[in-house]
C-alpha cells in the first residue's frame, strides 16, 4: 500500500515525462489521504506508466497516469499477469475522441465497454423557496448505515460508484447529504460536494417503490438551496438513461461535451 505523499510524487513523475501524457486519475488530495489510511489504495509503477488500483469490496479500479499508450498497455499487461482473475473496472474521462485512443489500450488486456456516463453543467442556481423543501432533512450520523444499505441495493456498483461507509461519515458530517423518509424507511437521498464557487450532484436517487411522490423534486430544491451561492454545478448521468436526463434538462442542465467511457474485465474475458 502507499501513503498519499508517495502516490503524489509519483505522478508528478509521470505527468512530466511524456508529451503523449493520459490520465483517468482525478481525486481529491483528501480523497487520497482517507483511502490511503484505509488500506484500499495502492499504485503499479511501470516504466513510463503508473497505474493506480483502489479495492472497492469485490472490484478493483484501475487509474492510470500514462507518458504515452505503448506504456499504458505495457503496465496493463504487467497488471492482468499479477491478477488474471481480477474483476476490475475503469473509468476513462474526456472528449469522445481522446477517450477512443486510451480504450484500444484496454481492450487490448480484455476489457470490455460496459457503460457510458455523460457530464452535464449549469451555470448558477435557481432561487428556491422553503416550500419546494418540505420533509427534507439532514442525514445524521445514524443514517449512514441505512443510507449505504440503500445504495448497495438501488445502485450498479460499475456504473455508479457506491460509497464508503467511512466516506459518507465525512459527506453527513459536512452536511451534505439530504434524505427524504417515509415513516421508518428512507425514501430518497441527494449527496452533493461544494467546493469554493462550484458544486457536484454526486448522487440523486429515489428508492423505487416511492416514485411519483415528488421526492426528487424536493431533494433537488434543497440542494439548489444548499448552492445557492456556486456559479457552476455539474454532474455525471448514464448516457441512456433518457428519462434522468430530461428531468436535468428541465432543472438548467445540459451536455457539455465530456464523457466517461466505463469499462470492465471480468476473468472469462481475459487476453488469450
């Protein structure tokens, strides 16, 4: 395992050394110290690559930083021989063309596409009133058992990356998880992430049985509220899931052009 510091250093390493340079690494540097001092993080140096590998329960998700696409593939092939048996997925950012190049060096070591995400942007938001949020409430504490039973249930973990009982604690902590109950049970939740004068919609579901009921509306006007002060506002959304992305459409949302190209290596897919 690696310590945050050394993670760092290695890609400022990889960043200059090459004038191809690729990369589909983009966390937090607080993001990286919590996962290092959970023991899920840890990095392949190559020559010329550096991929970084993060344990998700049963998967694993593979980053890389790359000086050009002959190393990327060279540190792919050293990973499937430590690992042929490895479910892993990868999440490839960026315009439709880049994203094109560095996935032929995937599928060179059997992944395979599984999903694609779009990026949609809204500049500002909206003024709401405290009537477009009744019934919503701040997660506690308590809540974050029940929240990630929700998520492991209602979410795709390829697609959608399901959070850390240890990363909710910090997101409920700094507020920034709004629930919806219906009696006992939790009938919807929104988690956001602000960060100066920019905000993410990180996730925004409803559980299934409670459609209908204007849940998700009401969570989205609390977060509209809770952001009220950012100038821009983005989030990821399935590419084909038509209907999620006309109701962002109707909230000020739109496509700006950057995609994430999911992929995924299951065992029986391996090179032969």
């Amino acid at each position: 395992m690696t310590e945050a510091g050394v993670l760092l250093e290695a890609m400022d390493r990889i960043e200059r050394s090459g004038a191809e340079f690729a990369v589909s690494f983009f966390a937090s540097a607080s993001k990286i110290e919590a996962w290092s001092a959970e023991g899920v993080l840890s990095i392949l140096p190559c020559e010329g690559a550096l991929l970084i590998l993060r344990h998700d329960g049963p998967l694993l998700r593979v980053s890389h930083l790359a000086s050009d696409q002959p190393s990327l593939s060279a540190a792919l092939g050293k990973l499937i021989a430590m690992m042929p048996d490895q479910l892993m997925v990868a999440d490839l950012v960026g315009k439709p063309g880049d994203i094109e190049r560095v996935a032929q060096a995937y599928r060179r070591h059997g992944f395979a596409p599984y999903a694609q995400l779009v990026r949609m942007q809204r500049m500002g938001v909206p003024t709401m009133t405290a009537d477009g949020v009744m019934g919503v409430e701040l997660a506690r504490a308590e809540d974050v058992p029940t929240l990630h039973a929700f998520m492991q249930r209602w979410l795709d973990p390829l697609s959608e990356q399901i959070q850390g009982v240890r990363e909710l604690q910090e997101a409920v902590a700094a507020s920034a998880v709004f629930v919806v109950r219906a009696g006992c049970e939790l009938a919807g939740f929104l988690i956001l992430e602000a960060t100066g004068q920019s905000a993410v919609l990180r996730y925004w579901h409803v559980a299934g049985h409670c459609h209908g009921q204007g849940i998700g509306s009401r969570l989205m006007h609390a977060f509209f509220g809770r952001c009220a002060s950012s100038r821009r506002v983005t989030l990821w959304v399935v590419a084909d899931n038509v209907d999620a992305i006309a109701k962002y459409h109707h909230y000020g949302f739109s496509e700006d052009g950057m995609i994430d190209s999911i992929m995924v290596r299951r065992a029986e897919t391996a090179t032969r």
